[in-house]
C-alpha cells in the first residue's frame, strides 16, 4: 500500500498501473528506462521504477527518503507506530505538500499487470535479437565477405 501511495504521488500511477501502461514489446528495450544488463530480463521488466523517467524516478526517490527518515526517527526515540500510524502520516504529507493522495488499490491490479507484462516479453524476445545472436550474424557476414574476396 505504501509502495503505492509512493508511486503515485511521484508520478500520478501505481506500480501495477506504470508496467501495465509503459511495458511495449514494440519500443526499444520494451520501454524501460534502465535495466541490469545488455538486454531487459524478466526481472527487470516486472519493476515499475525501471519503467519511469529521470524526473520520475527522482521524485520517487526523495519521497522513499522522506518517509524512511520519518520513520528512523520514530524508530531512534522509541514511539510505537503501527503500519496504519505510517499510512496515515504519509497521506498527511503528501497532502500538505500537495502532491495527489492514493485513495483506493488503484486501477490495475498486480496479477494484470504481470500477465500483460510477460505477454509483451514474450513478443519482444520473438522480435529481438539477443548481443550473442547479433555477434554470430556480423561473424556469418564477415566470413562470408572473406570467402568472396578470396574468390577474385
């Protein structure tokens, strides 16, 4: 719920709703913004923070950072806080700083989200080629070029 109250006050969705929109197996690297290796994984495109833009993605980071701080010193002077206590002072914040509030799970849930994701995977992997796939091809066409040229 959090994650979700976080998502939206930085950029307007929720996770589930962010994959669910931006995940496209015809955009270069599926629509991600960052991803751990030379190609998007299956874990990179189930995470809605590799789908959102530098300005997002900042904004998403301070909010994170406010709220751990809140609750570190909760945590340093020893006040119980219950899950529903941190809910309801980050909907307090987010107000006051006028950034929207999440008020209901959102409109996308998170199994639609996953099945709409690994659809587009699919379909992106049919249509790309792996850097081990395109390095075969540029070596195919290099020999080839090599027995061409030893034919004259």
């Amino acid at each position: 719920m959090v994650q979700n109250k976080l998502h939206f006050a930085a950029h307007g969705h929720t996770a589930a709703e962010v994959i669910y929109q931006r995940a496209d197996a015809s955009q270069p690297f599926m629509g991600l913004t960052t991803f751990s290796g030379a190609m998007p994984t299956l874990k990179d495109i189930q995470v809605a923070k590799n789908y959102l833009k530098e300005d997002e993605l900042k904004i998403l980071n301070n909010l994170v950072s406010g709220y751990f701080d809140f609750a570190e010193v909760q945590a340093i002077q020893h006040n119980p806080m219950h899950m529903s206590d941190y809910v309801d002072h980050l909907d307090r914040v987010l107000s006051v700083t006028g950034r929207p509030v999440l008020q209901s799970a959102g409109k996308i849930s998170h199994q639609q989200a996953m099945d709409k994701v690994k659809k587009e995977y699919r379909e992106y992997q049919k249509n790309t080629l792996s850097p081990v796939e395109e390095d075969y091809l540029q070596t195919i066409k290099a020999l080839e070029q090599e027995v061409k040229n030893e034919g004259k």
